[in-house]
C-alpha cells in the first residue's frame, strides 16, 4: 500500500530536477548579454571623448604656437638694431664691427653676419671709418675669403678707411680678412699670423686589423671614401688632398701680399704656418702699429665716439631659428594623440 503524503494545498508544486539548470542558465545569460554589450559602449565612449579632447589641445595649441611666430616676427621687425648704442649715428664716430670666435658658417663671424654689420657700417655717413675688433683663431678659408672680398668692395664704393684691431687672436682665417684692411692694430702679445692650410682626421685601420675587425666600405668611385678614418689611403690620394691644399695655401699668400704690399718683410718661414706675437707682427710687417680700439678711434678715425654695429642675435631670433624644429618635435608627439592614428 502507498504511504499517503501529506502537502500544503497552497504551496507550489516542486519543479523537475532537471529542468531548474537550463532556466538558471538561461536567466544568467539575460543578464549579463546587456551589462558587456553596456561596458563595450562606455568604454568606447570615452576612448573617443578622450581623442576629442586631445584634437582640441592640439589645435589650440597650434593656434597658440602660430600666434606666437607670428608676434616674433612683429617683434624683430620692430628691433632691428640689436648691437648698436642708443646715439644719433647722423654725428661723426667710428664704426665697429666685431669677428670674434670660430669663422664658420652659421656661427657668429660667418660671412653672412659680418656682411651684414659691415654694409650697415659702411652705409652710415656718420662714420668716419670702419674698424674690424677681430678676436679669432681662424676658421673656414672659404667664409674668410667672402668677406675678404666684400671688404674691398665696400672700401672702394664708399671710400672709407678700414682698420683692424686685434685683440688677443688673429690666426690663420682671421688673418685672411684682416689684410684686406688698411691698417691693423695690435696689442703687443696678441697672436698674429699662421698663414697655412691644414686638413685633419685619424686612421683608424691598424687597429682595426689588432682588433680582427673588417671595414666593409662600397663607393660608386674608386676615391669616394679616401678621407674615410677606417680606410687605408693611397699615395695617389695623398697627393691629391695635398695638391688641394696648397692651392688653397697660395690663395691665402696671395691675399696677404696683395694686402700688405711693401709693408711685408717677406721671410722663409712668413707662409710657414707659425704665428708670433704682436710685436713681432709689427717688425715682420703682418701689422702696422700697436694700438687698442680707444686710440684708433681717438688718434686715428679722430672720431673717439664708438658705434657698434655687429650684428647680434636677440632672444627673439633665436626662438624663430628654433621654432622649426620645436614645432616638428610636438607635431610627432601630438601625433600619437591624434583621432585614428593610436
């Protein structure tokens, strides 16, 4: 017989065992279908807020760096006597024009800068004369002949003298320029001369061959690389470059003659590269007479007011020259922030 089982009428009835996991499942899945289906959107949504955001800074801040040119340029167009004393330039004086450091292009005695300064001085009707304060160790024989050139075409156009006051150098390059004067000054231990050419470098291949190393060089032209340092040169070769410098040599014994004329006491070691003082320089005929820049203008010019007109580089110009590669180095970092391009 079967136990009677006794149950609340009201009570549901129990669900079947094996039914109660597939509606568990299915009651999981509804619930977490929307929720990723939501996170994927937010997270989307702020990615893209986030590339928003960033284009408005980069745009701004281009906006900003345009303006910013822009005002420089204002600015220098505005200031264009950087160098030069605050003095009517109408009243006689003696001009100045400063070469000091390595003659080079793009450093500050590059023959575009000195140019410059010098046609300004030239130009002036105040000045009386033209004196080059030259404190150098020489440089590039190219720049030093430009101006060289240019100084005595100035002198003739405009018939003005032209002096040179050594400070403590005027070696090699700087000499170059210095014979296209007039006149040259010197202190009495300045450093004058050198008149040579030199060409410079290291060779690198015995060590290489101590070392077991291998240069593996490929030109398009058996003397393309002779000045490369992990080459070996050939005689050839160092005939050629030898060659080279002494032509560029006799351009340099060439211009001191033409600039110094009679007034040279020519010597076997003159063009041999040595260098003296300035009082040697002075009885050799190198110079002229010792003097500083105060009695030039003072007994000589007879203009004892000073004007400098070296051209100078303002904080202004120096931001425009750096602007181009600031400006490239923020583009590449803005780049990464860009819409599309992460």
């Amino acid at each position: 017989m079967t136990e009677p089982v006794f149950t609340d009428p009201a009570a549901p009835a129990p669900a079947p065992a094996d039914a109660a996991a597939p509606a568990a499942a299915s009651q999981s899945s509804v619930a977490s279908g929307p929720a990723w289906e939501r996170s994927v959107i937010e997270k989307w949504m702020q990615d893209s807020l986030a590339e928003q955001r960033a284009a408005r800074r980069w745009k701004y801040g281009m906006r900003l760096a345009w303006l910013l040119f822009f005002a420089t340029l204002i600015w220098l167009g505005m200031d264009r006597s950087v160098g030069m004393h605050n003095t009517d330039v109408s009243r006689p004086h003696t001009a100045v024009v400063e070469i000091q450091g390595e003659i080079a292009p793009g450093a500050d005695a590059s023959a575009e800068a000195v140019i410059t300064s010098l046609r300004s001085a030239f130009e002036d009707e105040g000045a009386l004369a033209v004196v080059l304060l030259i404190n150098s160790p020489g440089g590039s024989p190219v720049q030093a002949g430009i101006m060289n050139d240019e100084i005595r075409r100035l002198k003739a156009l405009h018939k003005k003298p032209v002096y040179v006051v050594v400070e403590e150098t005027c070696a090699s390059a700087a000499y170059y320029i210095a014979v296209a004067a007039d006149q040259i000054f010197v202190d009495k231990a300045s450093i004058v001369g050198s008149i040579g050419v030199l060409m410079d470098g290291f060779g690198f291949t015995g060590l290489m061959d101590k070392l077991g190393v291998e240069r593996r060089l490929m030109t398009a032209g058996q003397n393309k690389g002779f000045l490369d340092p992990f080459s070996p040169q050939t005689e050839k070769q160092k005939e050629f470059a030898q060659s080279m410098l002494n032509q560029i040599h006799q351009q340099f014994i060439g211009a001191v003659k033409d600039g110094r004329g009679d007034r040279l006491k020519e010597t076997p070691e003159t063009f041999s590269g040595l260098f003296w003082t300035g009082d040697q320089a002075v009885k050799m005929g190198l110079a002229d007479h010792l003097g500083n820049l105060d009695y030039v203008a003072r007994e000589v010019v007879k203009a004892p007011e000073i004007i400098d007109y070296t051209r100078r580089e303002n904080v202004a110009e120096r931001l425009v020259k750096r602007f181009g590669a600031s400006m490239g180095e923020s583009m590449a970092s803005a780049l990464r922030y860009a819409p599309g391009l992460r």
